[in-house]
C-alpha cells in the first residue's frame, strides 16, 4: 500500500501572510484617507478663490468634512456648511426663484469682480464646480499614486 504521500504545510507561513496583508490594507487605507483630505482641501482653497464675495460669509462657510467609509468605499464630503445650504446653492447655480416663481439671474457685483480670474475661471457661480474641473487630472493622478502602491 506504499506510495501515499502526505501533505503539510505551516499555519505560522499563513498567519505571517494574513498579517502582512492587514498590514498593507491598514497603510492603504491611511494613505488614500491622507491623500483624499489634501485634495479636498486643495478643492475648497480654489472654491474660495472662485467664490462670489459680499461679505465673505459663504467662503468661510465652505469646508471639508472627515473621510467616510462605505461598502462602496471610501469618500470625503466637501462644499458649504448646512447653515449657508440655501444661499450657497443659489450663489452656485447663479439664478434664484423670486416669490411669484420668475428666475432672476445673478451677475457678479463688484468685490466678486475684483477678485480676478483664477485659473482660467472668473468667480462667481458654478465656484465649486470649476474648483473640482480644475482639479480633476491632479486628483485623478494623486489617487492612482496612491493605488498604485
């Protein structure tokens, strides 16, 4: 009946690996947690430079929240603060509803104007939106980076 091989191995071999790989998805996630703040802020820096100007109010108001973590992954929340919600959206989008339902467009009074172009894009509405577009490929290559290992 000879012939029959046995087969072992090492749960010590398995446990290092399980280990190192804890290891590695720890530092990843410290990493891309690390790296999505930056760009955040980075973000909301240029959203304030874009931003249409009054008082000052709805810059101070814009802010970057902690990253999350989901089933989809992880995400970090930027934009204004719930108490300026309302008017922000209505200083992005560039037009509000007046009490009978007409549209009234916003056009950039003269602090905004004085402001300047900032990276090719004038300030006022659509601030945080042109921030991200501005952004965009040094996210996209920040995050590969980081992914990349």
């Amino acid at each position: 009946m000879g012939g029959r091989k046995i087969f072992s191995f090492s749960l010590e071999g398995i446990e290092a690996m399980v280990n190192r790989l804890d290891r590695l998805e720890k530092d990843l996630d410290r990493r891309l947690d690390e790296t999505l703040t930056r760009l955040a802020l980075k973000v909301i820096a240029d959203a304030k430079r874009l931003a249409p100007i009054d008082t000052g109010d709805l810059e101070a108001a814009l802010v970057v929240g902690e990253v999350k973590r989901s089933i989809a992954g992880m995400y970090i929340d930027l934009g204004a603060s719930p108490e300026v919600d309302d008017y922000a959206v209505v200083q992005h989008e560039g037009f509000r509803k007046t009490k009978n339902g007409r549209l009234v467009e916003l056009t950039p009074g003269e602090k905004t104007i004085s402001k300047g172009a900032y990276n090719g894009y004038m300030p006022g509405k659509k601030f945080l939106e042109n921030a991200l577009k501005m952004n965009e490929q040094h996210i996209l290559e920040e995050l590969s980076k980081v992914l990349e290992g």
